[in-house]
C-alpha cells in the first residue's frame, strides 16, 4: 500500500514494511533496503477444534522479511528488484519446526515517465482495486482469492503499471500461475486489466476485468457448460480525507472446478471497510460477501461483518478484531465456515 493513502486513511491497514524498510546502502545511482515484521496472533474460534483436540486457540503467528533494491539507469530510468519471505511455525513441529512462503520475489524496470513492468511473483494488476477494502489488520479482503488474477499475489506474473497524480492503469499477464488461494487459482493461464481515476482528492474510482482457467493442467479444455474459465469484473470506490476511510468493493463474473470436470457457477462478492484514524488508534468495520450459485462451491461462500480496533506506538502495533459470521448453513459446505471468531495480535516491524 502506498505511503501517500496511508497518510491520508493512516494505519488502517497492516503497516507496509516498505514504509518501515531500512536502508542498509545507498550511493549516487544504487538503494538496497531491508524490512519486515514480526507479528504474533491468537485466533479463538470453535472451527479450530477438532476431533482429537477440543481447544478453540490457535496461535497465527508469522514472520515477514524482505530486500529491495533500485539502480538508476538515468534521471528517468532505473532497475528494481524485490523479495519477501514469510516463516510460520510448522503443524507438524515432529518434522521441520518451520514453513516457508514466498511472498514476493520480483524484478523489473521503471521509468517516471512511462510506468513499470516487472515480472515475477508479486500483485496482480487486480490488487491496486481489490486494495481499496482491503486494509483492515485482520479480516478484511479476501473474497478475491478465487481467480489466479484477481488474488493478492501470483507467481509467473507479468505487470505493467502507469499511473499520474490522477490516473492509475495497470495490466497483468499469468503463465502457468498459482497463487496462495486455492484449487481453482492453481496452474492457470489468464489476464487482468484496471483502471481508476481520482475524480477528486478525496474519491478514487475503479473498474477492472480478469480472467483464467481453471484446470488442474493448465489447459483451457471444454468442460460441460462452459470453458472452465473464470470471469471476473468489479467496480471499486473509496473516499478517504480527515482520518475516514470509506471504501467497496463488487466482484461479479463465473468461477470453474479446477479439475475439468462439468462444474462451472455465477457468483457475486462485496467487500466493504469503513474506518476512523484519531491521533494513534484506528477503529473500523468491514464486511465480506460471497456467494456462488451452485451448491458445488458452498466451501467457497463467504458472509460476515467484522469489528476491529487497533493501536500503534511507531513501529509497533497492538488489534483485536471480532468476526460476526452470518453465513447459513445451507450456503456453507461445513460447520466451521459458520463460526465466529476473535483474533488478537501485536506486530513490530522494523
């Protein structure tokens, strides 16, 4: 997230560890940067029991660490590179005591005048929109995650993006893509394209389009009532000016079985984040929403409103958030996506 919309919507969202990123070396063309955060979470919910254990604790804690680096080329010109690692306590400590998520790990070209394109695993050209309700520390922005170019990261990505003080355009291609999703955002081909425009300081408007397969192979074979694509349109709004931060999100389009088989749903999805930043402390509320029409993907609906404080000392933060799920049971594949839950977690970034 930019440092120029967390001045405005401040500390709303998770602290950018580009903002809190060190500069370790810098001489007249070259910058290398070092960041990250350690944060520590604690999720109470009774989907996190199970038949052997009946305890609703689990801990969420994680580790993010990154580098960058930019090498100017000319006064318009320069080489950038970035990498991010997440670390995470292993599930099964009797093995690796540790796993490993890679985050970012992408390389490019920018120019002031002309935009960036870099290639890599990083945002799709989706996330600038999907971004604008997104910024909640704990339960905000993620019904998105279904399409390998609408979620937040991918690897094999190639991103242009150009924007002036009112205009952003930005436009993604995936080559045998996956993301951190799930099934259906695996080993897909597709294309995202957004553009947004600030009709005032204040209110930023935005329309975007991606789409992919779906299939296991990669491959764009047709499937009984359909292709096995998946189609993804949105409009996105935010209005952020004296500490508020009002913002939403509509997905709409088609979502396909991942293995090619005759499953193929519509689907609507809304994210919603409305936020207050007085002096240190942020208090917001969001609420998510996702439904596909078919019963075949009920595991994937989504439907709850969120309440969140959070308070910041520079580097360092302290949240609590609280999730009301208002998800049926006749919408939901299992008991656990009807549970409520509450997180708590302290992050300092360095």
């Amino acid at each position: 997230m930019k440092k120029t919309l967390l001045a405005l919507a401040v500390a709303a969202a998770s602290v950018s560890t580009a903002a809190s990123a060190a500069t370790i070396y810098k001489d007249d063309t070259s910058t290398l940067n070092m960041g990250g955060r350690v944060e520590v979470r604690a999720n109470f919910s009774d989907a996190n029991k199970t038949d052997a254990d009946d305890n609703m604790y689990k801990d969420a804690s994680r580790v993010r660490l990154n580098i960058g680096g930019e090498q100017k080329l000319n006064d318009d010109i320069s080489f950038i590179g970035f990498t991010e690692f997440e670390v995470t306590e292993s599930d099964k400590p009797e093995t690796d005591d540790a796993a490993f998520n890679t985050r970012y790990l992408y390389a490019g070209v920018s120019s002031q005048t002309y935009g960036a394109l870099t290639y890599g695993h990083q945002d799709n050209a989706f996330t600038y929109l999907t971004n604008f309700t997104d910024m909640a520390e704990v339960f905000s922005g993620y019904i998105n995650e279904y399409n390998v170019a609408t979620s937040d990261r991918a690897n094999n990505v190639l991103r242009y993006a150009f924007n002036t003080d009112k205009l952003t355009i930005q436009a993604s291609v995936q080559g045998d893509s996956d993301s951190d999703g799930t099934a259906v955002t695996q080993n897909a081909d597709g294309f995202g394209v957004i553009a947004a425009y600030k009709i005032t300081d204040a209110i930023e408007l935005g329309l975007g389009y991606a789409q992919t397969d779906a299939n296991a192979a990669g491959s764009d074979a047709a499937i009984a009532g359909g292709t096995g694509d998946n189609n993804t349109y949105t409009a996105a709004v935010r209005y952020s000016k004296d500490g508020i931060l009002l913002a939403a999100t509509y997905l709409g389009g088609t979502i396909s079985t991942a293995d090619g088989s005759a499953f193929e749903s519509d689907f609507n999805g809304a994210d919603a984040y409305a936020g207050y930043t007085f002096g240190d402390n942020n208090v917001n509320m969001t609420y998510n929403y996702y439904n596909a029409d078919e019963d075949t993907f009920n595991a994937l609906n989504v439907n709850n409103i969120n309440l969140e404080y959070a308070r910041y000392f520079g580097n360092a933060t302290v949240y609590g958030a609280y999730q009301f799920n208002l998800l049926s049971d006749g919408d939901a594949a299992t008991d656990n996506q009807t549970e409520d839950q509450f997180q708590v977690g302290f992050r300092y970034a360095f």
